[in-house]
C-alpha cells in the first residue's frame, strides 16, 4: 500500500511521544503499511519518509507530560510545501 499525493502541499509531520519504544509499535506498522521507510533513529527518535514526505517520532527532553502544556506528546510539527 503507498500514498498518492499529487500536489499535496504537506511536506511532513513531528510526533511527539512518551514512549518512543511504544511509540515504533503503534506507528511503525502503520508507517510501513503506507509505505514510508525508516531513514533515520537517534536516542530519543526516529525519521520515515515516503516520496519526500517525512514523519519524525521523537521523544526528547523538550516533551512534558504535563497538564496543559504545549510540549505534551501530541503532534508538534505539520509542515507544507510552499512556492
């Protein structure tokens, strides 16, 4: 299975997570199954692209689980392609 976007402006996506091991079990299959490919780990993340579009999942020291709070795990980043 692979998406097809044509002309799609979205150029890719930041999740941030608690749990980055739980995280590649929910999300990695998923990402597979749409055809992205894992391009890139580090200690606290990870990168998938597909067609030059990417999905970083990451859990670094800047994600708070606090209430309220803009650095919650959630997504963090949606970027378009303009020009």
């Amino acid at each position: 299975m692979t998406w097809q976007l044509p002309d799609m402006p979205w150029d890719g996506s930041e999740l941030w997570v608690a749990d980055l091991a739980a995280a590649r079990v929910s999300w990695g299959w998923l990402l597979g199954r749409l055809g992205y490919v894992r391009q890139d780990t580090w200690s606290v993340g990870e990168s998938w692209s597909q067609h030059g579009l990417y999905v970083v999942l990451e859990a670094g020291p800047d994600v708070l689980d606090a209430p309220h709070e803009r650095r919650r795990p959630g997504l963090n980043h949606l970027a378009f392609m303009a020009g």
